[in-house]
C-alpha cells in the first residue's frame, strides 16, 4: 500500500464492525458513519479499492470503511471479541472535538470505555499487528473505481 492511514483509522473500523455497520456486498459495500449521518460506499475489483470516505477519497488511503471491508473479507486478520471495546463510539464527534488528532480521541475511548491498561496494552498490540498486515497488503487506492471494471 503506498500511503498509510493513521493506525487509530483500525480503531474506528472495530467501531463500524462491532455495530454492524458493513453490508457488503459482491464488488461493493455500504458503511454507515459513526453518527449514523452518512453512508460511504466501499468498491473493489481485485486489489484495487475506492471508497466515498473523506480519508479514503481525499487523503489517498484506506479509511476505516476500507479497513472493515479488508478486515470482513480476511485480508487483514483480527480477533473480533475486541470489537465489543468499540461500539457505540461516536467517531466523527470524537475527531472534531480533538482537531482530528486521532490519537487524543482513542484516548477518551480507553477512558470512557474504563478499560484496565492491561486491557488497553492486549488491545493496541493486537492492532498494531493489524497495522503491520495492512502495510504488507497489495493494494492499490484510488478516488473512483473506472465503471468498466465493475
């Protein structure tokens, strides 16, 4: 992958997951926001991925709705019993009271969730491992997949 997402982007995908907030379908998929205000549509055709996010769309990598999708298709590996941690998590909130410094928002998580640092530890670790598989991906990330190849 060329550009990577910040690693708490693994984080809010848990978040989209553990809400059930992906429904895939063949080539594509439909992710509904934290707040529930909008819907970004995941496509794909081999190892090339777009999506309608503004990280994905704007930024150049693979936002939380392509993570989910990588992650529902088992192109990245996780333990699912850590998405529970995640849910109900109002992301977009969260990242506009923080200035978009993601880091501070998981951090609010960890103390609104009252998770033990052990527990916050097995988590980070777990997705750190996450983030390493996403760097070792094949992928290509583009603003819109060419109507042809679908």
């Amino acid at each position: 992958m060329e550009k990577l997402p910040p690693i708490e982007k693994i984080y809010e995908a848990y978040s989209a997951l553990a809400d059930n907030r992906i429904h895939m379908e063949e080539t594509s998929a439909k992710v509904v926001s934290s707040d529930g205000a909008k819907s970004y549509k995941v496509a794909w055709k081999d190892n090339t991925y777009s999506s309608t996010d503004n990280a994905t769309y704007w930024q150049g990598y693979a936002g939380y709705p392509v993570i989910g999708v990588l992650i529902l298709q088992s192109k990245l590996s996780v333990d699912s019993t850590i998405f529970t941690h995640f849910s109900g998590v109002n992301w977009n909130s969260l990242n506009k009271k923080h200035k978009r410094d993601y880091h501070a928002a998981l951090m609010e998580v960890f103390s609104e969730k009252q998770l033990p640092q052990e527990k916050i530890d097995s988590i980070e670790t777990v997705t750190q491992q996450v983030f390493e598989q996403l760097k070792q991906l094949d992928l290509k990330i583009v603003r819109k997949l060419s109507t042809a190849s679908q």
